[in-house]
C-alpha cells in the first residue's frame, strides 16, 4: 500500500487474514459471488494479481461453464498482459437460503468449488486456497484440520478491526457497502410511482420523439433539454447537504418532477445533446451533474428501461472521471445491460478497464464547449485534435497498492435459464468484452439513429483505446499486445438520421418514431 510516496507491505499468512482481504481487493462486500485473484510470484513472495467476479448461478448446470470461462478469462488476461499467475485464490461468496444451516452453503457450492479448482489445474495454474464466505464465518475447501477449519466455520473478524483494515484506512483506500446497495441507485423505481413515471414518459414520448427525428426541430429539442437539464442540475447542487446515500437518492427524486424527467430522458436519446451534457464532467459541475444522472436512470421504468442506457452512460462517465472507477464500472456495465449496442458506454467502459486517463476525453469535450464558444461569439471554429498523446503512469490503476498487479475485471452476470449459460461476458484486463458476437448492420428498416454523425467523444475514446493497444503504455507501465476491436460507427452524412437494424457496431438508441406505450411503429 502507498500513502504520500511510502510504500507500506502486508503480508497475508492464513486464510482467515485471506478473507479479511477480499473487500479491499474489490473495494465492495461481494454478495453472492464467485471471486478468482491471481497471484504472482516476486522473490519468493506472492502478491495480488487480477480479480474476476460472477455472480453464482442458480442452476448448477451453469457452473462448468461459468468455472471455464472465468479461469481462462483472467488467465489470458494475465497472459495478454506478459505476467501469467502462478497460482490462484478462489472466494465463494452466499448466504444461506431460508431455511438453509450456514455449513449446508459449504456443502451445496463444493462441486463449485471443485470445479474451479480443476479448470484452475488445466491450465497449469493451481489454487492455494479456496474459501466459501456464508453469514460472516468462513470455511476452507483446502483444509481438512478441524482444529483450523471446524465444520462450523470460523467467524469473520469485526469490520476494521485487522492489520490490513488499519493499512488500508492509512493508505486512503475505503471499502464501500454492497454491490446491490450501489446498483441500488442506478436501478429503475418499482414503487407506485413507476406507474405515475411511466405515463409522463408516454406522453413525453410522444410529444417528443417526431420533434428529434424531424431535422427542423431537433436542435430546438436539444436546446431545450440541455437547458432543462442545466436548471435542474442547478437546482441539486443548491439543496442542503443530506448525509446517507438513501437519504440523499430520496432527496434528489423530490427535487425532480415526473414531467421534468421524462423531457430528460427523451432528450438525452440524442446522441449530440448526450455528448454536450457530458461535459459537465469536473469541477463544480460533476457532483450535482452526476445526482442527476442517476436519478434519471431511477425514472427509467417498465417499457423504458432501454432509454437508461443515456443517464447510466452518463453517470459512468462523470464517476471515472472524478476518479470514482467502482461506479463508473457499475453504471456502464447497467448501461451495457440496458442497450448491449450502445457504443459510447461499450468503449468507456473498455477504456476505464484498461486503466486508460480519462484526460483525453475530457480534452476532447474542452475543446468541443470551447469552439461552440467561439463560434457563438463569432469567432470561426478549428476542429480540436482527438489523438491519445501518451499514457505513461497515468494509465496506472491505483486499487491496491501492496505489491499488486492492479488489472481486475468484473464479469457481468447473465446467467439463466435451465440447460446453460443464457450468456455470460467476462471483460478480460484489456477490456475487450469476450464472447460477444457483433451483429452486421442491415439495411431492413430498424430503429432510427438520431446522430448525424460519430460523436467527437467518440472518436476520442476509439482513438485512445487504439493507440493504447497499438504503442501501449510507457514509462515502465506493463506493455499488453493489441487485442480485438470492439468496431464502431462510421461517419454518416449530417442533416438527415439513419435508419438501419441496431448491431453490436451500432449504437443503439431507444427512440421509435410515434412510439406510444405498446406500440412500436
């Protein structure tokens, strides 16, 4: 671990200390989770590598699949990366179902367990320990000593009492609460007030959407959703100061109307208007600009969940920038959920992935505010450079500090159904989005792009992730080979949308021209 330049090591000897460490390795209490780490070998000594993290399966059938997929995925992710592991941690988290004694969790998830210790071994890579965390105790699958490891597990030491929860307080790192609790206000509203969302939506939708798809208009739409949602943001950043992030989420929802978020919503399906209000991205704009984002996200509900993939995209963007990658990472993965197509949060999350400086992009957005500027006073506009300039030790993620290969990835769970893997994607240390099949656009009339063009956004973060993959980092920073694409859109003639079938190449966007409740035209 470092605190202003010094360099502090911690050294784990049991599996009990090993347990204790699994929240500050994510930085979150994994809930209903399998965990891989990978550890490497330094002079004798092994440090933390890349983490992968799924959450379990409900039907066993899925678990062979799951146990490949995320062995071999975080292995040629190290491997990409010149540093394969040496061996491996493996963390099963659950707690128990009703009904269900804590040590029957044990029992029920060792074939688990078991399986991944074998995919493991495949690939010459073995596991030196392997944990089931269930109702604050743990239990060793590798340790048959009942003096160590007693049927009914051993209790989790209390919350910041250890030598490592003294390091990381010293060295500044914080663990946050659950992964649901932050999903929690990304995710659309279930209460009554959904039904009372949803119709402002409809009607919104269908005031709105002819305005975006006519040419004549939807630079009138534009301005008035940027203007709307800068009152707004305005509005959040002059309310006390509530402590709690549930207290607060509440807070912000009242400050909002029904109607004023539905305008939100709609508005931001327009890629250009969504690239001019993620400008507001540092300093005294990002806070309150990033309250809001979410709580549009909230106010996606029923048959408008896809249009959350604007505000998460948003939220994302705003939350890397400010140096926040756990939410940046949650809100683009939501967003991936909500539109797998959409091309703006398919490339940031690539980017916050692979440890990239968010600088570039928020040059890119500099110089897009500047030159409307400009042009607004008069003054003829240049087009601003978009190229990555370098990475050096900016491209350097700072989760752990002790001795660790800072690479993790999260693996998005899609798992379901009865005879296998409904889908899983697992984002290797590259970033690039594995098991993903990209569509080729079709010309059979789909849903309406309402960009003219690539985003200058866009084009930043294509251009980043490129050059990042093609001369790699420097300074000392590791050296990765160049991985897959993840294609893009190209340049369209400006004045007029395009209608084309939404791939995997396409960002998608959930406007349907006349689009009322039920009905698609």
């Amino acid at each position: 671990m470092t605190n202003h330049g010094e360099t502090h090591q911690v050294t784990l000897r049991t599996p009990a200390e090993l347990a204790d460490a699994l929240p500050y390795l994510l930085g979150y209490h994994p809930e209903d989770s399998i965990v891989l780490v990978a550890l490497h070998d330094r002079e004798g000594r092994g440090r933390f590598g890349g983490r992968a993290r799924l959450a379990i399966p409900a039907n066993p059938d899925d678990w062979p699949a799951v146990a490949q997929q995320l062995t071999r995925g975080l292995v040629t992710g190290s491997e990409r990366r010149g540093a394969r592991p040496e061996s491996m941690v493996v963390y099963l988290c659950q707690e128990p179902a009703q009904g269900e004694a804590r040590h029957q969790v044990r029992e029920r998830l060792r074939p688990l367990a078991q399986l991944l210790r074998t995919e493991c071994g495949r690939l010459d890579v073995p596991v030196v320990e392997a944990l089931c965390i269930a109702d604050n105790r743990f239990w060793s699958y590798c340790c048959v000593t009942p003096d160590c490891c007693p049927d009914d597990g051993v209790p989790m030491g209390l919350p910041g009492t250890s030598v490592l929860a003294a390091a990381a307080t010293y060295a500044g790192l914080q663990v946050r609460g659950t992964l649901s609790e932050l999903r929690a206000r990304l995710h659309p509203w279930e209460t009554a007030a959904a039904l009372e969302q949803e119709r402002a939506l409809d009607t919104a939708n269908a005031r709105l959407v002819p305005r975006i798809l006519d040419t004549a208009s939807r630079a009138v739409v534009a301005d008035e959703t940027l203007r709307q949602a800068h009152r707004i943001r305005n509005r959040f950043a002059d309310a006390p100061t509530v402590s709690g992030t549930l207290l607060a989420d509440l807070r912000d929802d009242e400050l909002l109307t029904h109607s004023e978020a539905a305008m939100l919503i709609l508005g931001l399906q327009d890629r250009t208007t969504r690239d001019r209000a993620a400008e507001w991205m540092e300093g005294d704009e990002a806070a309150p600009a990033l309250r809001l984002w979410r709580a549009l996200a909230r106010r996606c509900v029923g048959p408008y969940r896809e249009h959350a993939a604007a505000p998460l995209t948003l939220a994302g963007w705003v939350a890397w920038s400010t140096g926040d990658d756990l939410e940046a990472r949650e809100a683009l993965a939501m967003a991936l959920g909500a539109d797998p197509g959409y091309l703006f949060a398919r490339l940031l999350h690539q980017a916050c992935n692979e440890g990239l400086d968010p600088e570039s992009i928020r040059r890119c957005l500099r110089a897009e505010r500047g030159g409307r500027a400009h042009v607004d006073a008069g003054v003829p506009r240049t087009t601003p450079p978009i190229e990555r300039t370098g990475t050096g030790d900016a491209g350097e993620d700072t989760v752990l500090d002790w001795d660790e290969d800072p690479e993790g990835f999260e693996a998005m769970e899609r798992f379901g159904g009865t005879g296998g893997a409904d889908r899983a994607q697992v984002i290797d240390s590259d970033g690039r989005i594995d098991g993903t099949e990209r569509a080729t656009p079709s010309d059979v009339a789909g849903p309406a792009s309402c960009s003219t063009s690539v985003s200058g956004a866009t084009r930043a973060l294509e251009s980043a992730t490129r050059r990042r993959r093609r001369v790699g980092p420097t300074d000392g920073a590791e050296t990765r080979p160049r991985a897959g694409g993840t294609g893009g859109t190209r340049p369209q003639i400006s004045g007029r949308p395009v209608v084309r079938r939404r791939g995997a190449d396409t960002e998608g966007t959930a406007l349907r021209r006349g689009r009322t409740k039920g009905n698609d035209a």
